[in-house]
C-alpha cells in the first residue's frame, strides 16, 4: 500500500509541475489514473486467479488425504471384522464343545446313578 502511495504522490507531483497547459495535464492524469485503475485490476485478477489455483490445489490435496484415510479406515474395518468373526467362531465352537462335554458328563453320572439304583 505503501508503494501505490508513493507512486500516486510521484505522479501528481510529476503531473502538477510539468510544463502543460490545464487540459493536458487534465488528460494526462485521467490517462494516468485510468493506467494505474486498469493496473490495479489486472494485479487484483492475478492476485483472484493464484487464490483459487492454489484453492484448487489444496481441495484436491484433501479430497487425496480423505480418499486415503478412507482406504486406510476401510483396510482396518475389514481386518477388524475378521478377527471378530474368527473369535465368535471360536467362541461358538468353544461353548458347543463346553455343552457337550456336560451334556456327555451328565449322561453318564445318570447312567451311573441309575446303575447304582438297580438291584442286582
């Protein structure tokens, strides 16, 4: 800002002791103010297209990031899925292999109670 000051001053004073009649200086400065307006939109268009460049940039950088974690969070899903599958196989086989062990145990103290109450 500093810098635009410094030339708007230069240039009036540039303008304002040149040796020119009052309709050319007119001229020359609404020339050079119209110069220096159509200056400043180019800078501000430049300054507008690097934004969204870099706008641009950083939302495809994220949409990589957010793709990756996706990837990463399903890779996890998966294998946590298939441990818990395999410990409630396990689980499961583990309790029919409880149930039966009972079942096979109470089955025989019934069969030796029974033995036991017979008469011989």
């Amino acid at each position: 800002m500093s810098f635009l000051k410094g030339v708007l001053t230069g240039l009036a004073i540039g303008y304002l002791t040149a040796p020119r009649s009052g309709k050319d200086t007119r001229e020359k400065l609404t020339k050079g103010a119209n110069d220096l307006q159509n200056q400043w939109e180019e800078g501000l268009n430049q300054v507008k297209s690097q934004i969204d460049q870099f706008t641009g940039k950083a939302e495809n950088q994220a949409d990589r990031y957010a793709d990756e974690a996706e990837q990463i969070f399903d890779k996890y899903k998966d294998e946590t899925q298939e441990t818990v599958d395999y410990k409630r196989d396990q689980t499961k086989t583990a309790y029919n292999k409880s149930v039966d062990e009972t079942a096979s145990a109470a089955k025989s103290g019934i069969n030796d109670a029974k033995d036991a109450l017979k008469f011989n």
